[in-house]
C-alpha cells in the first residue's frame, strides 16, 4: 500500500471511530441510554425468536456481545453521569439505540476486516476519487485458510483488550459511575 492509501486507510478509521461518540442517545444520561440500548437489543432478539429460522437468534446474540464492548465503553466515556431521575421508556431513544446497534454491528465487521488485513490475510485497494476502500483476499491460499484459526487469532486479541480495559475500571453500582480499579496483584 502507498503512503497516500495509507493516510486515505488511517483517517478513514479515525473518521469512524469518532462516529461512534456522535449519536444523539449518547447525549442522554447514562442509565438512561444503557436502558434503552439493552431494550434495543432484546427487541432484535424478540423479533429474531418469530423468525423461522434458528440461525436468526445465534445471530442476534452475535450482535449483542460484539455490539456491548463498544457501546459499553462509549456510553461511560461520553453519556453525562447519572442524575436522580427515573428511567423511562421512550420510544424516540429506543429508535436511536436500534440506529446505533446497526451502526456499531456493521464498523465492526469494516474492524475486522483492518484487522485481517494487518495479519497479512486482506489486501487493501484503495479508491481515493470515489471514497472507497476495497478488501480483497491477499493471495489464494488465504481464501482457502481455516476461518475458525483466523477468528481465533482476531478475536483473542479483542478478548485480551476487553478484559486489560476491565480491569482497569469497577463499575459502583447498576449503571453508575466506572472508577478506576486498584491493579490486581500479579
């Protein structure tokens, strides 16, 4: 790749990562957005659960655990702190967490593909007139490699970076304030 592919590439990624700090349910308290967020998710599954097929609810469950490690962490990084006011039920922040569900299910298979790509198994074309990047298998050989070992190989580097970013926040009570955790003794 070349160097003007490789700037097109990085700010392309930062572009969308700063997207996920702009929806509007983000500008809510915090209960308020994880409540609605967590009912966005069950009424995909609800709805998942009348389909015929039962692949439809494996896949509800992907979105919802794939979906969480982003909004959790950006719902404590951009949501105003708590207040004492209840949490109701409001279908326009309901609609705004179904928008950013969809949002976040889809950056992350564009992550992985990146993350593919790093190890060697995408090679990336880019099209800077028409704003375009284009993933395509590296070479043959990759096309035919085990995708279990390759999700494997992806996904414990997530699994690793979830739980280093666990460990360094407690959360205080159902919904509350994240603070930062002694580190555990090693």
């Amino acid at each position: 790749m070349d160097d003007v592919a490789r700037e097109f590439v990085t700010k392309a990624r930062q572009a969308i990562a700063e997207n996920v700090k702009q929806p509007e349910i983000f500008k809510r308290i915090r209960s308020y957005a994880l409540y609605h967020y967590v009912a966005a998710l069950e009424g995909r599954a609800v709805r998942a659960s009348l389909e015929e097929s039962l692949g439809a609810g494996y896949a509800e469950h992907r979105v919802a655990v794939e979906t969480s490690a982003k909004v959790l962490r950006a719902a404590y990084a951009h949501c105003p702190e708590d207040d004492e006011t209840p949490v109701r039920f409001s279908l326009h922040a309901y609609k705004e967490a179904e928008a950013l569900i969809e949002y976040v299910a889809k950056l992350d298979t564009i992550e992985y593909a990146f993350e593919l790509s790093e190890k060697g198994h995408f090679h990336i074309d880019v099209d800077t007139r028409n704003s375009r990047i284009k993933f395509q298998y590296a070479d043959s050989k990759a096309d035919k490699a085990d995708p279990l070992q390759v999700a494997c190989e992806v996904s414990d580097d997530r699994v690793r970076s979830f739980r280093k970013w666990c460990c360094r926040w407690r959360l205080d009570r159902p919904f509350g304030v994240l603070t930062p955790s002694p580190r555990p003794e090693t």
